[in-house]
C-alpha cells in the first residue's frame, strides 16, 4: 500500500480530556485544519454505541481523509472504515488484516526498536511510536522514548513511522528531523481552545517539512 496513504497529520478524536466537541465536531474542525487522517478512539463506548460515534465521524471524514478506528477491527469493519490500528494489547495484526482486507491500512503501536521491526515483519503498513515527550493525553508506565529512539527506529523500519505522544506545534519540527514521516496528536488539539486552528498550526509545519524535503531531493 503506498505510503502516501498514511497521511503526516493524524489527529485521534479525544472526549474523555474535553467535553465541549464530540468526536465527529472534532473531525470536522481537525479536517478543516489540514488534517489528512483521523484516528477515532473511544474506551468507553461499546456495541451499538460505539458503531454510531464512528459513524457519525465516518460522515464528517468520508470523500476528505482516511479514517482509522484504534483498538476495535469489527467496528472497522462493520463501517468500511479506511483502516484500523491495533495496540500491544489488541488484536495481531494478522487478525486485523484478515478482518479489514488488503485494500485498508493497518497500523500498530509500538514502543521499542524491536516491537518496531517486529510490526513491519508483521505486515503493519505504518508504525505508530511512542510515546515521544511526556504525555497526559493518556496514563504510561513507561518513560518517553525520545528523539534519538525514534531516530533508529525511522532508520531501521521502511514503514512510515508516526511518532505519537506529547507532540505539539513547538516540538513538531524536531520530530520530523528524527525521520518520522508523520505525527499524530490528541491533547494538542482536542484539549486546545480552537481545535481548527491547532490543526492549522500543526498542518503548516508538515506543509514546511515537506517543502525542505522536496527541496533537499532536488538539491
């Protein structure tokens, strides 16, 4: 699956540290901000309700940017969501992609350079790696890997690398100049004042890498 699919923003829709936005509210504000991929979380729905909170961000992502449920791969499946992302406690990501089919991206979480290198062997079509920077989006009993980790990892994996945790508009710049090929984000813009502009912020930063990027190839 090509890479390009993966997206370099990722904003996981996060209600358990705001209360003001739903899910789908913060879909649309992130995709209105320049996010290309969003990634719905929620550890407290379950069945029915679960399946409707991601339908209604189905609604606000589809004909715009990939959607990706966390943790949930019948919920994936049962609304024909681009693709799923399993944790270390969650399904393999053999039974992911025995659910989601070929044609939908499947990623997984990672927090060493071995449990990198264990989900491209694998066959995960990304890595999510983390956590960068300390975090409180979500309670870890393990210290931050940080930039020199995430580092070797985007060096010894050939899978897009989204590195998670802690990431915000002042240290995005760092992470890409580890290697990472995108970022996901939660507390940076669902717990932000202005979600919308958050993303934009976080957005014209991928935009600038980008263009450094480009410009070196060329070079």
């Amino acid at each position: 699956m090509s890479s390009s699919i993966v997206g370099r923003l990722h904003v996981i829709t996060d209600v358990s540290i705001q209360s003001r936005f739903t899910h789908a509210d913060l879909a649309r504000l992130a995709i209105e901000g320049g996010a290309d991929c969003i990634q719905f979380r929620d550890k407290r729905l379950k069945g029915n309700a679960l399946i409707a909170a991601a339908r209604c961000v189905l609604e606000q992502t589809s004909g715009h940017v990939p959607l990706i449920i966390n943790d949930d791969i019948d919920v994936a499946a049962t609304i024909s969501a681009a693709g799923v992302h399993v944790g270390q406690n969650d399904a393999s990501i053999a039974t992911a992609r025995e659910a989601v089919g070929d044609a939908h991206l499947v990623g997984a979480s990672t927090g060493t350079l071995e449990e990198a290198k264990e989900a491209e062997a694998g066959g995960a079509d990304y890595i999510g790696f983390g956590h960068i920077f300390p975090t409180g989006s979500k309670h870890k009993t393990q210290p931050p890997v940080g930039l020199d980790t995430l580092t070797r990892v985007c060096q010894a994996v050939s899978i897009p690398v989204i590195a998670i945790g802690g990431i915000n508009a002042a240290n995005a710049p760092r992470v890409f100049a580890a290697g990472a090929w995108g970022i996901a984000v939660i507390g940076a813009v669902c717990a932000a004042q202005d979600p919308r502009g958050a993303t934009a912020a976080l957005a014209a930063i991928v935009a600038a890498t980008r263009r450094a990027w480009e410009s070196r190839r060329l070079a």
